[in-house]
C-alpha cells in the first residue's frame, strides 16, 4: 500500500473509506484468509495524522491474528543500491 506524501488528504480519505478499509474488514472476516502486505511507512504517518487510525487498527488486529505478514519497504520508494553507505 503506498500514497505519495503530497496526496491531497480528501482524496486520501476518499480511497481509505472505499478500499483500504473495506478490504481489511473483508480479510478479518474471513476465517482461512492470510496475505503479505507491503506498507510503506509514508502511508502509516499520513493515516495518523489524517485521523484514519480505524485503518491502522484493522492492520494490527490482522496481524496479531497471523492473518498478515508485513513486508517492509524504504520509505520515499528511494532506489537503495544507489544510495551512499554513510
């Protein structure tokens, strides 16, 4: 899941409240359902700070119940081989 960190915060809440939140309640209900899921740490920060935290919650509910695994990315997408060591 990714949005770009200048994503107007309506649309933000438009796509929260039509996919990433229906999507994950769908997930939870379903009992043999379990998936990877790459959530960039920009998407985290906007949902906190645009008050979407139903979103977030959902997410850990599903993964304190093994139903996700988490895949971790760099945040802001960089191209990590060329970025300098220090």
């Amino acid at each position: 899941m990714y949005q770009p960190s200048f994503q107007d915060p309506k649309i933000l809440k438009i796509i929260n409240n039509e996919c990433y939140r229906p999507l994950f309640k769908v997930l939870l209900d379903h009992e043999n359902s379990a998936f990877s899921l790459n959530l960039n740490a920009n998407l985290i920060d906007m949902l906190e700070e645009y008050e979407l935290t139903e979103t977030l919650d959902l997410i850990r509910t599903l993964q304190s119940n093994g139903k996700i695994e988490i895949v971790g990315t760099a945040k802001f997408h960089p191209i990590l081989p060329l970025l300098p060591l220090e």
